[in-house]
C-alpha cells in the first residue's frame, strides 16, 4: 500500500511537472510568462498619446517585447496595415472601403476595436451671459475662412447678442484637434479663418478664455474638466437642440458632430503572435484607465467588455481556421 | 568738423559700421539662442535624462533610446560613406581627371549635393524601406543618410587630395613606385588630414538629420534601443522635434536639454576636425 501510494505520487509529481514544462514550450499567454517579440503599431497621432500610455505600461509587465508606436497619421497607417506593414493601426476613423480593398488583396484579414471617445468642448467665458448654446452652422460661419476679416462682431452671429467684439481661440494649425474641429464644423479638414488666438498649449486658450469676456474657443473636453471653475461650456445644437458634451453625451453620440471614436485594428496575422495577443488584451484592459489620464473619454464598462469578447472571438475564429 | 570729415569720411565710416553690425549680428544671433536654451535646458540634464526610456511624463522621460539611435546611425553611416566616398574621390581626383566618365560623375555630384535632404528621405522610403524590404530600420536609416552626405565626403577629399603638391607625386613615381603605391603611401597619407576632417563634418551633418528619417518613418515610439542594424530606431533630432510638437511646458524643457546634449554632441565632433587638421597640417611640411 504504502509503496502504491509513492507511486502514486510520484506519478502526480511527474505529470505536473510535465504539464509545467509543456506550459513553457507552448508559450502560453498568461501575465506571468515573459514574452519575446515585437509589435508594431503606427497610424493616428490622436490616438498615439494612449497607445504611448499603454506601451510604456506594457513595458513593466512585458520588458522583453518591443514596442514600436508611429504617427503616420490614420491614412499613412492604413495603408502599411494594408499591405501588412504593421500589427495593428490607430485611427480616428473607420477604415475606408478603398483601404479595406487593399487589405483584402493582400489576404490581410482584421478586426476593429474601439478604444476610446474624443470630444471637443466649445467654451466661453463665465461672464458670457448670452451665449448658452451655439448651432453648428452658427459654428461654421464664425469659422470659416470667407468669415475671415468680416465676422467680428457677436450680433452678426445672432441678432439679439450684443454688439461687441468676439474674440476667438482655438488649438494650433498642426494639432489633430484642429484638423478635426475644422473637418466636423467647417466641413473640410485644416480650412479655416487665420485671425485667432492659436496655441499649441491648451493653457494658454484656457488663460485667454477665462480673461476675455467676449471670448470664444474650442479645445479637448479633458481640458475643460480641469479648469470648470474658469470657463463656462456652450451646448451645441445640430438640429436637435443643444446638447453639452459630457461623458454620457459622449458616449450616447448625442454630442455630435464634435464627438467621434477612436480605433485599433488588428491584423490577423499578428493576431496569432502572442505578444501580440497579450499586447491587445492589456491594452483593451487598461484603455479606460490611460485614455483619462491622457485626456480622451472612456468607453463604458460594457462596451470594453464587447470589445473584449470581439478580440477573443477574432482570435478564436483565426487560429481555428488556420 | 565739417572740415574733419568729408562726405567720403562718412561713406567710409557707414560702411565699416555696416560691415561690424553685419558681422555681429550673426554672432549675436547665436549668442542669444545658445543662452536661452543653455538657462532652460542645461537644470534639466541629470544621469537619468540620459538613461530614462521615453515616456508619457515629461519628467520621467529620458534620451536613453535616440542616444544610442545616433551612435549606431554615426558608426553604420561612417561604415558605408567612407569607402566609398573616399574611394569615388581618389578616383575623379587622381584616375579620370580628364576622361567624359569622370566629368559626368563630377556634375552629378555637385547635383547631388544640393538636392533637398527631404528627397532623399522620399527615394530612401521606396527604395530601402519598401523594394529591398529594409523597413523602417538602423540599416534603411543610415543608407539615406550616406547618399546624403557622400557628395560631402567626396568634394572634401578631392579638395585635400588635390592640396597634395604635384612633385610628392612626380618624385614618388621617380622612385619607380607605382601609381596604386604613389597614392597609397604618399597622396592618401598626406592628404588624411583633409579627408578626415571632411569626414567628421559630413556624420556631424548625418546625426543633426532630422527630415528623411521622418519620412522612412522613424518618428516613433519605441521601448527598448536597438541592438541590430535592422531595429526600429529613433535618434536625437527625432525626439526633439517629436518633444516639441507637444503641449506640455516639460517636454519643451526636455526639448531644449535634447538641444544642448546635440549640440554638444556636433561640437565636440566639429573640435576634433579642427583639431585633427591643425596636427596634421604642422606633421606634413611639404
């Protein structure tokens, strides 16, 4: 008996370390293994700042993976995703069907995910009395470039508002918050009036803003959640009455136009890398946590959970087709 | 003292006074630009600015990766750029003077030279880093920045080779030495002074580069430095442009201790060229 039971145990000894070692060769994709390897990523520099967050979170975790982040822009990226460059692309779009063609012919298949919201706040000061809610064609003819030299006064927006200057501040021509504002408002990407206040420092429009009654400016909604005290927001009306931008609002795309998703793609190559795979799952685990600090909205736990199940399923679907 | 200065004397002193503003103005120019970023750059350098991985945090960010991308892209562009620009060289200078080949050469060169450090960044994308599959690597990197600074390497050299006088020439092959001799040991030694000065000048002017490598892709985001010639990379100029385009007050701090580390990075590169041209000018007395 007592020799059968050293048997035994030995027999559980053995098939457990077995099963260990086996777990080392298959490389098994759980926290604790130390992976190898390389991911690469390019694509939008708005969603760059969180990709940057979660690569340089990763890197404790994971130090022997390289990351490698880009900024070609979502287009630029695209188009190495397409021809299956890179890992996985950040946009701040859907994929285009000309884009999604690309991809196709070069066998690359792939899965969208979404990672956070961006939203823009359009501000005023404290001391503006009048403006509580502004249209996006209002928006548009205050920004256009033919308002230009000609839109000056607050009335030529709306009559009953009083006939005083309108001073305007917004983000730098080269940041990608410009781009957007003038693509969602005026209509086509980087057009607009050259006579505001631009700062590439979102300070500098928060200071000018909360001296300047007669104030107008846009930036990142982050931005104003840290400074409520000092400017008041305005509601934005596209033709369903003002909405404020807000978290909920955000997330509900109520708040539109100034409001859009923001995208990973992988491809479903890199898919079956596991540092790929554990790149995408820590990434899609820590988004709501990095997106904030980085100053975007994040999804909702229930959406991050649908992503979540998305990327699993891709995965699945992918190694069990091969 | 109408009598003391004519209208000439005037005209005379306008135009030297002109001519100092002119000169200072330059200088001063200078002066001001390296105070303002030695005051805000030179508080923030610290061992672990030098050793720190990028980062999302201004402060914790450091110059550990685009440092030791600059060293690789110095010693593979030194690597590839000085055989051949030497060799390209010797031969227009001392072979094919006078041969159609060799005139066509030279034009192109000269073209090649002023051609816009962008361009090469676009021929570099197509050509390193798409058709021979090099990526956007140390190794695609440095092969750009070579073309780019090859015409450099290549007009000095021949300037320091044709500094060598004729008769070193003519009494050497009046030894019965050869031409291959002759230039081994008489031209190319007499000229090293020359010809490494250019050289220094030409990968001082490769690692301040910041255009092509944007353009082959190099604005990244990496999280270890390379270790082979076919790693992602990411280099000085690089990452102070990339600090630069943010909005936080720290990262343009950071930028401008990225500047001094750079500048001292040319400057000790720039003495040594002068250094190295002012011993060997007192060792070779012709």
């Amino acid at each position: 008996m007592e020799v059968m039971t050293k048997n035994l145990l030995t027999i559980a000894l053995a098939t457990l370390l077995f099963t260990l070692v086996g777990c080392g060769e298959k490389k098994s994709t759980s926290d604790a293994q130390l992976l190898t390897g390389a991911v690469s990523i390019d694509g939008s520099s708005t969603v760059y700042p969180i990709t940057e967050a979660v690569a340089e979170e990763f890197r404790k975790i994971q130090p022997n993976v390289n990351v490698s982040v880009g900024l070609s822009g979502t287009g630029g990226g695209f188009k190495k995703f397409g021809r299956g460059e890179i890992d996985i692309n950040d946009a701040s779009r859907s994929i285009k069907k000309e884009e999604v063609e690309l991809a196709e012919s070069n066998n690359i298949h792939f899965v969208e995910m979404l990672v956070a919201y961006d939203g823009l706040a359009v501000i005023v000061n404290p001391a503006n009395t009048w403006c509580t809610e502004i249209t996006v064609a209002e928006l548009k003819k205050i920004w256009e470039p033919e308002a230009q030299g000609k839109i000056k006064k607050w009335n030529q927006i709306r009559s009953n508002w009083p006939n005083e200057e309108i001073h305007l501040y917004g983000p730098g021509t080269e940041s990608g918050t410009y781009d957007y504002f003038t693509e969602a408002i005026v209509g086509k990407s980087h057009s607009s009036r050259g006579d505001f206040t631009a700062s590439e420092d979102d300070n500098v429009l928060v200071q000018g803003v909360s001296t300047d009654k007669n104030a107008l400016g846009f930036f990142g909604l982050a931005y104003f959640e840290e400074n409520k005290d000092k400017l008041k927001l305005v509601a934005v009306d596209n033709g369903k009455g003002g909405v404020l931008p807000s978290l909920a609002t955000v997330r509900d795309k109520s708040y539109s136009p100034l409001a859009r998703p923001l995208y990973i793609y992988l491809n479903s190559k890199a898919g079956e890398k596991p540092e790929v795979q554990t790149f995408v799952s820590f990434y899609l685990d820590n988004a709501s946590k990095l997106v904030t600090e980085v100053g975007y909205i994040p999804l909702t736990d229930e959406e991050t959970a649908a992503e979540k199940a998305k990327f699993e399923e891709f995965i699945k679907t992918h190694s069990a087709a091969k | 003292m109408e009598k003391l200065f004519s209208l000439n004397h005037l005209k005379d002193k306008a135009f030297l006074i002109t001519g100092v503003i002119s000169t200072f103005f330059g200088l001063v120019v200078l002066a001001i630009f390296l105070a303002n970023i030695m005051i805000e750059g030179i508080p923030r350098l610290s061992l672990d600015f030098f050793t720190s991985l990028p980062s999302r945090r201004a402060e914790n960010a450091g110059i550990l990766i685009p440092l030791i991308g600059t060293i690789w892209i110095m010693v593979l562009t030194s690597l590839m750029v000085i055989p051949f620009g030497v060799a390209a060289a010797v031969y227009l200078e001392e072979y094919g003077a006078k041969n159609k080949l060799a005139s066509f050469v030279e034009i192109n060169i000269t073209n090649l030279a002023g051609v816009p450090s962008i361009i090469f960044g676009l021929l570099a994308l197509e050509l390193f880093v798409r058709f021979l599959g090099l990526g956007k690597s140390l190794m695609a990197g440095s092969l750009t920045l070579s073309l780019l600074v090859l015409p450099i390497i290549i007009t000095s050299t021949r300037e320091a080779l044709k500094a060598v006088p004729r008769t070193i020439r003519e009494a050497s092959y009046g030894l019965g030495a050869t031409k291959l001799q002759t230039i081994q040991m008489q031209v190319l030694p007499s000229a090293a002074g020359g010809i490494v000065t250019g050289i220094i000048l030409a990968i001082s002017r490769a690692i301040g580069e910041t255009a092509p490598l944007i353009v082959i892709g190099a604005m990244l985001y990496i999280t270890s430095p390379p270790t082979s010639p076919m790693d992602d990379f990411s280099t000085m100029p690089i990452q102070i442009f990339n600090w630069l385009s943010r909005p936080q007050k720290g990262f343009i701090v950071n930028a401008t201790a990225g500047i001094v580390v750079l500048l001292s990075i040319t400057f000790v590169l720039n003495g040594i060229a002068i250094y190295l041209r002012n011993r060997w000018q007192k060792q070779v007395k012709w």
